[in-house]
C-alpha cells in the first residue's frame, strides 16, 4: 500500500470515528430557552427531524442547540455545525454554510476538502452518498433559513418573543 493510500486510509478511519462519537455524544443537544428563532426542519425521505434553537446577540449568534431524532451522520452534522458556528457573525456562519454545502454537494477539485472548514472536513466524504447528503445538510438547511431573514426585530428580541420558520414540509 503507498504511503498516500496508507493516509487516506488513516483519514477516512478517523473521520469516521469523529463522526460516531458526535453521533454518540451530540454537542449542544438541548432546547435553547430564550432562543430569538426556532427553526423545525424534516427530511422526509428517511424521518431524521430537528428543531435548531438560535440565541443572538446582535448579528452574532451568541449561542444555538438543537434537538431532534436521525441517523448518525444528521446527529453529528448537527453537533459539528452547532460548534462551528457558535460565536460567529451571520455573514460568517452564512459563509461557512456556502463551503460545507458545496463540500457536502459535490466532487471536491483537489485531494482533499475545501478551505476554511476546519473540523467539518469530517463530513468531506458524504458527497460520495446521495442518500446521505440530505442528512448532512438537514441542520445546514435549518440554520440557512434562520440566517437568511436576518435577525429577528429588536422589538421582538427585547420582548423574549421567538421568531418559527417551518421547514417541515420542504425537502431539504
């Protein structure tokens, strides 16, 4: 075996395990309360479903969870991205969101996985899956949608009034 195949191996072997043990011990699996937005978020076709909680402070997303029922690779998407994006400002988690989704979505350019995604590089394989991209992306998507409008108002924010989005019935 070359040493180039010996560490892909290596690699794969290790992606994998980091991917069983956020499966196993999701982080930020909780309800968020005083969350500003709430976003339920479906996918039909295998039943893995979550609700992401988002708390901001600003711009900056001062805390998220998530909770929910789904395969191994929705429960550690959900925690890696949980982790990631905690911290940021939304046009950096909106960002993150482009280079995760097009690492999920599609044949990477070079032999590795793209720039800029640190620790997420874990889930570079899934493209190689059809099947389990949608259960990739399924926190992605919800956090998009929740990113996507914005911060909620301020009036509502200061009030403790939570902001839904349904994805429920959108395949994503």
């Amino acid at each position: 075996m070359s040493t180039d195949m010996a560490t892909r191996t290596n690699m794969a072997g290790l992606y994998q395990e980091m991917i069983i043990e956020h499966a196993h011990s999701p982080r930020n699996l909780r309800q968020l309360e005083g969350a500003h937005q709430t976003v339920e978020a479906l996918n039909p076709l295998c039943g893995d479903h979550l609700t992401l909680y988002l708390q901001r402070d600003g711009d900056r997303i001062a805390d998220i969870a998530f909770e929910g029922d789904g395969c191994a690779i929705s429960k550690a998407s959900a925690s890696l991205m949980t982790s990631a994006v905690k911290g940021l400002q939304s046009d950096e988690a909106l960002a993150l969101f482009r280079r995760v989704h097009t690492m999920l979505t599609t044949k990477p350019d070079g032999d590795g996985p793209p720039d800029g995604v640190g620790k997420l590089a874990v889930l570079s394989g899934v493209w190689e899956y059809p099947a389990r991209v949608k259960c990739a992306t399924l926190s992605w998507q919800a956090l998009h949608s929740a990113l996507r409008d914005g911060p909620p108002q301020e009036a509502a924010m200061k009030a403790g009034a939570p902001t839904t989005d349904a994805l429920q019935n959108r395949t994503v």
